[in-house]
C-alpha cells in the first residue's frame, strides 16, 4: 500500500483522533507536511527525517510505506 492510500484510510477512519502522529519523510525532512495530511497533525506540522533513529526511538509505534531498503538500513538500528 502506498503512503496516500494508507493516509487516506487513516483520515477517512479518524484513526489519528486519539493519537498524536509524528510525520516523517526520507526526501522532504523539515519541509511543511503536504496538504492533504496536514489536517492530521495536531501540534507539529512538519516533517521530520526518517533517518533520525532517536526521533523514531521516541515514537510508540512506528508504520512506514518506504519500502524494503529503508527498513532493511532503519530497522536494525
């Protein structure tokens, strides 16, 4: 599944009503969110790197659509 559809699902579901999600990409880091996910975010309304491994440590959980190669390098860490 790709990131819009899964975010889609997500907003479609208020899967985000109780949480409070941490945005993060490996291309737009410190970029604004794009627009169609910024209505999720609730105190913080950027990206962030996705290579950060203590921003990622700090996160409860953790669902990514990047694919293979970066859960193959993330993941271990």
């Amino acid at each position: 599944m790709v990131g819009s559809v899964l975010m889609d699902r997500m907003q479609a579901e208020a899967d985000c009503a109780l949480i409070e999600p941490v945005f993060f990409s490996t291309i737009a880091a410190g970029g604004a969110l794009p627009a169609a996910i910024a209505p999720l975010a609730k105190n913080d309304a950027r990206q962030h790197d996705a290579s950060d491994i203590a921003a990622l440590k700090a996160c409860d959980v953790v669902i990514t659509c990047q694919g293979g190669d970066y859960t193959k390098a993330v993941y271990p860490q």
